[in-house]
C-alpha cells in the first residue's frame, strides 16, 4: 500500500499483507470518528517506510501479523493508535513512533520492541491509555501542546532509557509501577495514585 497525499480514512478495516510506503509530505490527519483500522495481516516481514517524512497521522494501526519478523518501522511514523495482538510482533527498530490519540494497547503475549528507538504519545485532551503487556519501552515521551491530556497506565511501565513529560498528566492508574533505567524529566503533572 503506498499513501502519497491526502487522507487515509477508512471506515472499515483494511487488511495488508504486504508494505506500506509513505512516500508524500502532504497526507492529512485521519478525521475523528473513523471507525476502520489499518490491519497488519501479514505471514512474514512487513515494513513501515516513510520517505516523504510524513508527521501527520496516518491510521489508527492493529497489527496481527505474528511471524517472528512482524511488523518493522524502517523510518520515523506518527499512527493514531497502536494495538498489537496475541503473540503479534511490532518492531519499531530504533525509530521514532508518535502516537497521536488515545490507545496503546500491547496485548500479552504480543510482542513490541523499541530498540533504542522514542515513542512520543501527542495526543491534546481527553484520556489515553496505555496497556505494555509488559513490553518495555526505551525513550518515552509525553506532550499535549498545552493542552489537559492525561496519559493513564493500564498496567506496569518500565521504561529502559528515559522518560520525560512535555506536557500533560502521566496517571499510574490503580497503582501501577513504573520502573525507569535512565533520566525522568518532568515539566507538568505525575500522578502516583
């Protein structure tokens, strides 16, 4: 699938087995309210290129595809959501992941991986929440532009580098642990509940 310019919208999911190119600077963000994802269905290595540099979001992203190679990110992305599925694989090998609505959800066993790699959550307002599965994360970020967001953990988070707050409130939830190998920046809200 390759996406040039405009808006990816689907309101039905749409299944690929294959790759997906970015290849346009000019795609615009997915409308609220769309209900279809970008499934990741494949049976063997499926890649995530962004050569145009794309910053906007692209879809909101379900990955299913549970070869041992997954899905890998082979240049910085923003996706609105990201769900990984039982015994799925996510590989963001390095790369900067950007998240920009309101769902992480990484359901145990599934498998994500960062590398040495940032996953930036953006989104401005509301509730989002983030299930690990227990995959750690290597940077982390949160920034709301300003906004009222609040990042609230569904289970523990262990963060392998390090973890700054921008902007926004980091909520553990129901009393989740945070376990941090690196720095912590916080220039907003941390709640330990």
């Amino acid at each position: 699938l390759t996406l040039t310019r405009g808006i990816f919208s689907p309101t039905t999911n749409v299944n690929l087995t294959g790759n997906l190119v970015v290849s346009g600077s000019n795609m615009n963000p997915e409308p609220a309210g769309d209900t279809g994802d970008l499934v990741f269905s494949g049976s063997g290595l499926q890649t995530v290129t962004n050569s145009g540099g794309e910053t906007d979001s692209i879809s909101e992203v379900t990955v299913t595809n549970t070869d041992a190679s997954g899905v890998r990110l082979d240049n910085n992305i923003t996706f609105s959501k990201l769900v990984v599925n039982t015994n799925a694989v996510f590989n963001a090998n390095d790369k900067v992941l950007t998240i920009s609505d309101d769902t992480w959800t990484i359901t145990n066993p599934g498998t994500f991986t960062s590398g040495t790699g940032t996953v930036l959550f953006t989104k401005g307002s509301g509730t989002v929440t983030l299930t690990t599965g227990g995959d750690p994360f290597y940077h982390l970020a949160f920034n709301d532009g300003g906004g009222s967001a609040v990042y609230q953990l569904a289970d523990p988070l262990t963060v392998n580098g390090n973890l700054a707050i921008q902007g926004g409130s980091l909520s553990t939830g129901a009393n989740h642990a945070v376990t941090l190998q690196g720095n912590f920046t916080n220039s907003d809200i941390f709640t330990g509940n």
